[in-house]
C-alpha cells in the first residue's frame, strides 16, 4: 500500500491537481476534436482520417485495464503516472511545427494520426492509477464535492480555452494564413500542457 503524506500535503496536492486538471483539460481541448479535425481537413485528409484519429485513441481506452493491473505494482503513484503523462503531452509538440514542414500531405496525416495514437495510449495507460492517486488524497466524505469541482473548472477551462482557440484560427484564417493559425493554437495548447 502506497503512503499520501499528511493532511496539509494531501491538501496543497490537490490544489495543484485541480490546476493541472484545468491546463490538461484547455491542452486537450486546442489539440484534439475540431482543431486537429480542421488541420486534417486543410491539408486534405478525408472523413476517413478524421475518424481515424478519433476512433483510434477511443479505442485504445482498452489499455486503462492492463495499465491499472501494471500500475499497482508500482511503490509510488508519481513513478508510474508521470512518465505517461508528459509522453502524452510531448507527442502534440510536433503539430506545432507540422503546418510549416515541407512534407507531403498523406505523410503530415501520417504524423498527425500517429501522434494522437501514441499520445492517447500513453495516457490513458497511467490514467486508473491517477484516478486512484487523487482518490485516495481525498477523504471520502468530501470525493463528491471535489470531483465535482474539479469537472466544473476542467469544462469551464476547456471551454474558454476552445473558443478561444476558435476567434484565433478564425482570424489567421481571415488573413489567409491558416497554418500559423493551427500552429498558433496548437502551440497555446502545448503552453497550456506544460503548465499542466
């Protein structure tokens, strides 16, 4: 059984999970779903490859099951979680640059489904493990109220951070730039990553 630390700890954690919970989510929300869609779409990708990039990651859900098995015979939560997290975060670095890159198309749709894939798999391998970590911080008369605080802040943030995203890419695209755009906002979600 792994050992939290005291109350005072337990508590300065999870201020800082809710944070990184909130930056996780406006990363998520700027590099997955419409934006990366739209990136897809604008250097020619068909519905085949959008949902490719979506089903994929979806798919590769299944690893929470051998990831939550692996992870318990870890001594400590951080040793196992932290190295999928940051891979998660590390493999959207390259959009950032993608739009610039003089590749053919089918080999930046290559990257770009790959990257997701690989990112997916990584994170959502250390995600039981996470759950239980920031579950066992919190005392379990008080799981509700913090649980349901910190999806307040994550779709409060996303959101903001989405639309956000969107007035940007509008506005590159109105210039008739809308590579920089997507590299812009890809590049405001890596930010918001390693904040997180």
């Amino acid at each position: 059984m792994r050992t939290v630390g005291n109350r005072l700890e337990n508590l300065q954690t999870l201020r800082m999970a809710n944070l990184d919970g909130a930056f996780a989510t406006a990363f998520a929300s700027l590099v997955t779903g419409a934006f990366i869609a739209g990136y897809i779409t604008s250097i020619g990708g068909s519905d085949t490859w959008v949902q490719l990039v979506s089903a994929v990651p979806a798919l590769l859900g299944l690893l929470q099951i051998p990831g939550a098995i692996w992870g318990r015979r870890f001594t400590s939560y951080k040793r196992f979680v932290l190295p999928g997290g940051l891979l998660w975060r590390l493999l959207y670095v390259p959009l950032v640059i993608l739009p610039f890159l003089p590749f053919p198309d089918p080999v930046k749709l290559v990257v770009v489904v790959t990257c997701a894939s690989l990112a997916a798999a990584s994170v959502l391998l250390v995600q039981p493990i996470y759950s239980e970590w920031l579950a066992e911080l919190v005392p379990s008369t008080s799981r509700g109220f913090f649980f349901s605080r910190r999806n307040a802040i994550a779709t409060a943030v996303g959101a903001v951070a989405g639309l956000l995203g969107a007035f940007i890419l509008d506005a590159f695209k109105a210039g008739g730039d809308q590579n920089t755009g997507f590299a812009v906002v890809f590049g405001f979600g890596v930010l918001c990553a390693m904040v997180s």
